[in-house]
C-alpha cells in the first residue's frame, strides 16, 4: 500500500499519462459543440490498492483540476456504498460501516470553491508549468489576469517528523488586488481519513462535514487567510499532503 499511495496516488506524472489517451476525444467532442464527461469507469484511477485516505483526497482534488483544464466538462467520481473509495457511506449494514463522510468527498469542496462564478467565454482553468510530479498549480483568468488559484502539494507526509512545504510566487498581479486563500489539510497528513472514518480531521477552510455526531452539518470554524501583494506579486506557502485554493480580488 506504501509504494502504491506514492507511486500512484500521489504522482502528478502517472494521472497526465494515464489521461493522454482520452485528448483526442475530448477534442473532437468539443469541436462538435458538445460536454465531454469522464465517468468513475474511465481508468484514470491507477492505484492497485483502493485507499479512503487524504491521499485520495488529495488524488481527486488533482485530478479534477488537470480534466477542466483538459476540456472535461464534467467529472463523474465513484459513489458506490460498497466501495473505499465512494464520497460517502449512507447508512449501517454495508459493507463499510455507516452512515461516514468518506474521504475523498472532501476534494469536492476544494473544487467547487476553485470553479464558482463561471463566467460564459471564460476559460474553465489552466494548468501552469511548474516541471513536477509533486507540485501542481492552476489557474483561472479573466482576461490576463488571475481570479482564482489553486496549488497542490502531492509531496508524502503522514504526521510524523517536520512537514516540509514549497514557496509559489505568483507575479503580474495587479497592486491593489488582495489574495484571499484556504486549505484543504489534514494535521495528519496522508494518514487522515476524517472524522467519521479514523478520527483524523480532514478539512477545507477549517470546516468539514460530519455524518455520525451531527449528520447533515458542518464542524469546526471557517479559516480564510490573507497573504500581502507586494510589486505584484503573492507568496503562497503550501505544505507537503495538502493544497490551497486561493481568490484574488480588488477591495
């Protein structure tokens, strides 16, 4: 399971390849004026070993990233109640105990907060370079400028030992624009599988749902963060096993 979760959950360069196949398509459906849906049966999902880990979640945030900003109009991700993968588990008496919030339901929140106010003609995402399977950053413009920002950190750390991270600094941004960002984080890194399933908190911007204690609510306190713009440019600090998502905007 060890290599597996590295090897495959958390490499940026095995899910590109895995998804080359699907470009033609993807364009040819678009030129028609047509959506083109990826469904859970698409193979994308490489690793031998299913996980309900935050590395999955981590998977599912990536991913979901990289097909918008490959003309993917619509993802369909796994929701079987039999499976360690599924968003949720509705009740007892499956195969996995219930009623559980499931891991990777928490990379939906990440996203839905990176794709909210869609505007018509504007480009869905775009992914930029940064020449790492382990580092992802992605972008939404209005024009040439950034509105929305999201970077993932696919480096392993499963609580133990001091957790490293990376500096992305994001430039030509205008001087009186303000950056506003949360995380999508586990203090126990990849070893979390949230409250429901281990008890290891897994959160975007500090709130999480719950299914047993309060079922249908969110816990914990809502945390957003603000990091300065100076000659144009923002720092972000992104820690290994955990992405941010980040807006930017004119006060």
């Amino acid at each position: 399971m060890s290599g597996d979760i590295t090897q495959h959950l958390l490499n940026h360069t095995e899910m590109v390849a895995a998804f080359e196949k699907y470009k033609t398509n993807i364009k040819v459906t678009r030129e028609r004026g047509l959506g083109y849906i990826l469904n859970e049966k698409s193979g994308l999902y490489t690793a031998s070993n299913e996980t309900t880990s935050f590395a999955h979640t981590l998977w599912l945030a990536n991913f979901l990233l990289y097909a918008i900003s490959h003309g993917v109009t619509s993802v369909t991700v796994t929701q079987s109640p039999h499976s360690p993968r599924a968003l949720w588990t509705p009740q007892e008496g499956l195969s996995m105990p219930g009623p559980r919030v499931l891991a990777p339901y928490h990379a939906l929140s990440f996203f839905h907060h990176f794709m909210h106010n869609v505007y018509i003609g504007e480009n869905f995402a775009r992914i930029l370079d940064t020449n790492s399977s382990k580092i992802t950053v992605y972008a939404r413009f209005r024009g040439n400028k950034p509105t929305n920002l999201a970077i993932v950190n696919l480096a392993r750390y499963e609580g133990q030992g001091e957790r490293q991270g990376v500096e992305i600094s994001i430039k030509n941004l205008d001087k009186n624009v303000t950056a506003k960002f949360a995380r999508l984080y586990a203090d126990a890194g990849i070893a979390a599988a949230g409250q429901d399933a281990n008890g290891k908190d897994i959160t975007f911007a500090g709130r999480a749902p719950m299914a047993r204690s309060v079922p249908g609510h969110m816990y914990g306190e809502s945390k957003w963060e603000y990091v300065p713009v100076e000659d144009g440019v923002a720092k972000f600090v992104v820690a290994d096993s955990e992405a941010i998502m980040a807006y930017f905007f004119s006060p």
